[in-house]
C-alpha cells in the first residue's frame, strides 16, 4: 500500500494498495533514506514521506506504522497543506483498522474524498472512497453504501471510471450476496473482468 506520491524521492508514483514482493521494503528505504539525507525538506515534504513510509510499514512493520503516521499528520497540520493532510489523514486511518477505530475511520473517509476532489487527484479519491466503502460494510451502513455505488454519485459524476473500477465491483458484488442475491453476484463477477479497469 503505498501512500503519497512525492516522485522526487522515488516513493511510489500514486497513491493504491500494493503488498507484492520487495516493493514496500523498497519504499520504506526511499523514505527512510530521504528524511535522514535530503537538507531542507519542508514539513509538507516530511509529512508526504512519512506517509509514504507508514503504507511501507502496513505489511513489514504494522505497529510501527502507527507511530510514522502520527508524525505525517502532525508535520501536515503544521504545513498547513491540503494535499499532506489528505495524506496524512488516509495513513492514520489505515495504519490502525482495528474495530476500536471504526467510527473514527467512518468520519475520516469523507473529508479524505472531499480533500482528494479538491485536489483533482483522482487516485487519491479513489483509494479514500476504498476506505469509505470498506468502512461503511464493516459500520453495517447498507443505504451509505447503496448511495456511494450508485450511477448518479456525485463523486461518480465528477472523476470517470469510478462506477465501474474495479473497488466499486467487489463492492457491488459483496452487496448483492448480502442481500442474498447470488445470481447477481454471480453477474457481477463475470462482469468484473471487463468492466472494471484498476481502482
């Protein structure tokens, strides 16, 4: 999962989940070697590699993650930067998945998406929208969920590609087998290879 994108540091050119092989072993030396070599980073720049860093720690260092998480959001409320923040914010919230951080997560997720829309960046939108829908199936909060996977969505409206991505499928497809609905899911499914491009 690698969190911010600050190319210049070489941490991972966007913003998704990626726990394959060497990757955010790879990450975490990047950021870990930026923070202590490059002079004169300003704290919109700390905050993005620490979180870059806590989506490193996610699969190699969990409780560690919490910590560097901490960190980015305190470095990003002193940049007084939207885009650190959205950042920051997503690493806390993933940094700690436990039930005990459920509502939290649940009022998180929006300000992360209306942040991301601010911003334009639509990798970001649609990695804080995984949170949200992830956190509403877990809240047990079916009609929010129905609303966020529907056509009309305004987010849905404003960045193409998301109704159909390939979140929104597993999403669409989790809510039909709780609705019962087998031979939907079953639909979805064989759908999902076409329809849905990579979230």
């Amino acid at each position: 999962f690698t969190l911010g994108h600050h190319t210049r540091f070489g941490c991972g050119p966007r913003t998704g989940f990626d726990f394959s092989g060497r990757l955010p072993y790879d990450i975490a030396a990047r950021a870990t070697h930026a923070l202590d070599t490059v002079p004169d980073l300003s704290a919109a720049e700390q905050s993005l590699l620490h979180s870059a860093l806590t989506g490193a720690q996610l699969s190699v260092a969990p409780t560690a993650a919490v910590t560097t998480a901490a960190r980015a959001l305190e470095l990003a409320q002193r940049a007084k930067s939207t885009e650190a923040l959205a950042h920051a914010l997503l690493a806390q919230a993933t940094a700690d998945l436990s039930p005990d951080t459920m509502y939290s997560r649940l009022a998180t997720a929006p300000r992360i998406v209306a942040m991301a829309q601010s911003l334009g960046d639509r990798d970001l939108v649609a990695t804080a929208r995984f949170l949200l829908l992830g956190t509403m199936v877990e809240a047990g909060d079916l009609a929010g969920l129905d609303r966020e996977l529907a056509e009309n969505a305004p987010l849905v409206a404003q960045f193409t590609g998301l109704h159909d991505n390939r979140h929104s499928s597993w999403f669409r497809t989790l809510r039909a087998l709780l609705d019962g609905d087998t031979a939907a899911a079953a639909a979805l499914l064989d759908q999902a290879p076409t329809r849905a491009p990579a979230a």
